[in-house]
C-alpha cells in the first residue's frame, strides 16, 4: 500500500539518499544523513515509520513513533 500511495503521487525512484536510508531504517538500525533541502529526507526516515506501524498488530492508540525536530519550522514541513 505505502508504494502504490507513493507512485501515485508521481514519484517513480528513491533519491539518493532514500536509497541509502530506508533499507537500514527497515532493518532497525538508527541512521543519520545529511543532504540538501529537497532531496526526500523525511520520506527516508517517515517511510520506514510508517511501514513498521502499518505492520503493527496492537492498533491501540498508544504513541509508537516519535519524531524530534530541532525548530518549529522544521516540524511544521514534517
């Protein structure tokens, strides 16, 4: 479902960046990377995220991600 959702947005390839990441966000494994503004990094870590709560079997609304921004103007583009 998340990359039927994600080609009909019109995206057909992972950046760079995307390419690196998701695979090892969907392992567990913490990553941490640095790229230009534009380059799809909260798709890298918010991909894998939603991946692993759509994989949940407790659907109780208890917290199961939380995402940390250094300012408000980053978590208001999150």
């Amino acid at each position: 479902p998340i990359l039927k959702a994600i080609e009909e947005k019109g995206y057909a390839n992972p950046t760079p960046i995307q390419v690196k990441a998701i695979p090892a966000a969907l392992t567990g494994k913490d990553i941490l990377g640095c790229a230009q503004t534009g380059t799809g990094k909260t798709a890298a870590f918010a991909i894998p995220i939603i991946q692993h709560l759509q994989a949940l079997k407790n659907r109780d609304k208890s917290i199961k991600a939380l995402i940390l921004t250094p300012t408000r103007e980053l978590a208001l583009q999150i």
